[in-house]
C-alpha cells in the first residue's frame, strides 16, 4: 500500500543468501522468491535467510511452540549461543541473519566479516555485500561483491547484489544497464528480472516491468513477490483490472500481506466500487493497523460514494484516525478537507482551513489548497484573508499557465530546416540580426542547399552593419 503512494522512492532489495555447501549455478533461476517486504519502497529492504539450508537438514518435524520473546532477550541467546561456539560459520551467519532481520545491518557486518574468514563459500561475501548495501556502506559493499566475483565470476546473486548497490546510490541508469546485461546472459534467472523489473517500476517505467516480470509468474507461480510487483506495474500502466487478480494472487500465497489487501481496496476506489473496496482495507488495517493510508482510503470509499451526513461521519471518523498516525498525511489531509469545505457548516470550514493551511505547510506552491482555503475564507466573511489566499493562487496559476505553454512549446518544437528559417524571419522582423543569423545558420546545417538561408545571413549582416567590418548602426 505505501509504496504505490511515492513514486519517486528506491527500488526493494530482494537478496537471498544461504550458508551452504555450495555455489548456486547460475545458469539456472535460483529458489522461489520469498513474498516482497512489507515496508516503504524508498527503505532498502532484504529478504535474507542464510541459514537455508542448514534448515533443509534439520528433519520435518514441526517446531515446537515457543513464548514470543523481545529483540532484547533473543539477542542475548544468539550471543551466547555464539560466545559458546566462536568459531562456528553456521552461528556467525545465523547471527548475522538475526539482525539483518531486525534491520540492523551494521551489527550484522562484522559477523559477515568474520564468516568471510572461516570459509571459503561465496555465501558470506553476497551476504557482506547485501549487509553493507543496506548499511549505506557503499565502499565496503562494493568491496565484498568484488571479491564474491574473484570466487564466482558467473554468480547471479553477485550480480544481482551488484545491481542493487547501483539502485541504493540511485545510479538508475548504470543499474539498469547492469541488470539488463544479467538477465540478457541469464534470461531464465527469476531474481534477476524481478531485480529489473523492480528498478523499471522505480524508473516508472511500467510497460519494461511488465515484460521482465511476466515471465517469472508464468515460471513461478507461488512467487508472491513477482505478483506483486507485477500487479504494481499494471496498475502504474492504468490497467487496474490486472493489478488486482495480481495482489489478490498474493493475498491467496501470503495472507498476512497488508499491501496486497490495501492495493485491491484502493483500486477499487479508482474504479469507483466502493462496497467492494471497504472489505480488503478493512482487512489490510486488521493486519496492519498502524498504516494511516488503509484509513484514509476506507474514508474515501465512503465520502466518495455518497455526499450524505452518515457516509460523512463514517469517513470522517477514518480521516481523523489517519491524521491521528500521521498528522502530515497529504492524502488524508486533502480529503478530509473538501470534505468539510463541501459541506460548508461555520464550524467545518474552519476546521478546513486548519487542513488547507497545512497543506500549503507541506507544499508551500499548492495552488488548489491556496484556491480552497482562500474560498472557506470567503465563505465565512474573512475578506482580507480570502483576498490574501487569492492574490497567492493567482501567482502560482500564472506561474503554472507559463511553465505549460513553455512545455507545449518544446513539445510542438520540430527540428527542421523550415521552422529554423521562420524563427530566422521573425528575428529579422524584430530586428534581432544576430539572432537571425544563428536561425539561418541552424537551417543550412540541416540543409545545406537552402539558398534562401544563405542570403539571409547576407541580408542580416548587411542590416547590422557587420559587413566589411562596418559597425552596427
């Protein structure tokens, strides 16, 4: 859910890494993907499990239950299960993995470091890489994936690793250009299109996901994540519909995944199917009830539906619950503001304004919340504040009229020997000489054979007095 609201964020890290016998081949798609993180996509996050294949030696049978413990008390047992055994590959990446889990990736590192130099796998190296990638510790990441090449120079996860350390530096355009090498050398890799396709949904990018990631759900079925991704890339090409068969896949491989449930609601308050939109965000805020956009986009299935006073304090109510958690919610604070602003009591508007203000806080150049707050303003009589708010909105509509002709203008623009000579004639008319010139110029080296341009530049010359030295008049 909160990823579909910042578009511009970081792509999430999707690293898997074990501790066993053995290099992964890489000429072959690794193990299913585990379901995607439940987190901002701007936080780089992993899904690591090192001791995987420890766990595929250890039996069947079914764990015993055990008392929820606090991070505290169980990093107290990972540390002395290791002080007991300081020596152990299998202890130093299981602790290492225990705070990569808790996003605590510089105290993860030194057990990498360390693992690093009790074996001779390429499984602690990806996994110091992914640790110091997450870390912001660009030169050590850079550092380990090298070395994890020297051991594997074919390894897909390096390569992936590497890809990712690119998008954490927000060096877009070397990750993709990186990534897309890899999947081009291994096309059937599932990790490494989900990385691409990952990085194109970053990129906004929507149609390129879409390509990189069908293939892998048609590859992999139960991949959660690839759904989800996928189902993201199609709702960012408009097709809505597909987006939600996408998560509800998901919700089907993962039912505790409040993303996919707060997904299919939204799109169905962009479809405007309000009832059926109200189930899967109530489930999303049953699972995760300290999202503020599950709240704000339940309150918008109501006050979208119907204007009346019930659905208006239902959504109301949902509003005030998102502002509660997050008082800047953009999204929640613009709703509930036109909602009160609509239905105009005294009381309402100024409660509006409250929000509109806070709007322009946020965003000090948002011209409708200049225009709405300045209309409450109105409305209750203040004739110097709604003046003020005005003569605000007009300045930033202007502004934004001109930035549009200017980008029509570019737009519009054809590069051609023809609109080269007109823009040369308009400058001659205004008496702009040297600026005809270089429009002259600029025909002839589109074409050289306009004799028209060539003479031109004559003319302008001579009306600038630039000929034979002369001066200009």
């Amino acid at each position: 859910m909160r990823s579909s609201y910042r578009l511009w964020s970081l792509a999430l890290l999707t690293a898997l890494w074990g501790c066993g016998g053995g290099t992964p081949s890489s000429k072959t798609a690794l193990s299913p993907t585990p379901p995607a993180p439940k987190a901002p996509a701007e936080t780089l996050q992993a899904s690591i499990d090192p001791l995987s294949d420890i766990k595929g030696n250890q039996g069947t049978g079914q764990p015993e239950e055990k008392k929820a413990r606090t991070f505290e008390e169980a990093q107290k047992e990972v540390e002395k299960a290791l002080r007991a055994n300081p020596n152990s590959y299998s202890l130093e990446m299981g602790t290492a993995r225990f705070y990569m889990n808790a996003g605590r990736f510089a105290e993860a590192i030194p057990h990498l470091q360390k693992a690093t130099r009790l074996t001779d796998r390429v499984f602690p190296w990806i996994g110091l890489g992914d640790a110091a990638t997450l870390g912001g510790k660009f030169d050590l990441a850079k550092q380990a994936f090298q070395r994890a090449l020297q051991l594997d120079p074919g390894n897909s996860r390096v390569m992936r690793g590497i890809g990712q350390l690119y998008i954490a530096q927000e060096r877009f355009d070397e990750a993709q250009k990186y990534l897309e090498g890899a999947v081009k050398q291994y096309p059937q890799n599932s990790k490494l299109r989900v990385a691409l396709g990952n990085l194109y949904i970053v990129e906004n990018k929507a149609i390129k996901a879409i390509e990189a990631l069908e293939p892998v759900v048609k590859a992999e079925p139960m991949n959660a994540e690839a759904h989800s991704l996928l189902g993201e890339a199609y709702a960012r090409n408009l097709h809505l519909e597909a987006a939600i068969k996408e998560y509800e896949l998901v919700t089907k491989l993962d039912p505790k995944d409040p993303v996919a449930y707060g997904r299919i609601g939204l799109y169905h308050v962009n479809l405007a199917r309000y009832v059926q939109a109200r189930e899967p965000l109530m489930k999303a805020i049953e699972i995760d009830p300290m999202d503020a956009h599950y709240y704000w986009a339940l309150g918008d299935s109501w006050l979208l539906e119907s204007p009346d006073d019930l659905h208006f304090d239902k959504a109301s109510q949902l509003y005030r619950q998102a502002l509660n958690l997050s008082p800047n919610n953009a999204k929640a604070l613009y709703s509930f503001a036109m909602g009160l602003s609509r239905h105009g009591k005294p009381e309402q508007l100024k409660e509006a304004i409250i929000y509109f203000d806070r709007l322009i806080k946020i965003n000090p150049s948002d011209m409708n919340a200049h225009f709405k707050i300045a209309e409450a303003h109105r409305m209750l009589g203040h004739t110097e504040e709604a003046r003020k708010y005005q003569a605000k909105f007009r300045v930033l509509f202007d502004k934004g009229r001109a930035q549009n002709r200017e980008l029509y203008r570019r737009a519009s623009f054809k590069d051609t020997p023809t609109v080269y000579m007109t823009l040369a004639k308009r400058a001659m008319d205004s008496k702009k000489y040297d600026i005809a010139i270089k429009y002259y110029e600029s025909a002839l080296q589109r074409d050289e054979t306009l004799t028209e341009a060539k003479r031109g530049i004559l003319e302008a010359q001579n009306r600038s007095g630039m000929l034979n030295g002369g001066k200009k008049p």
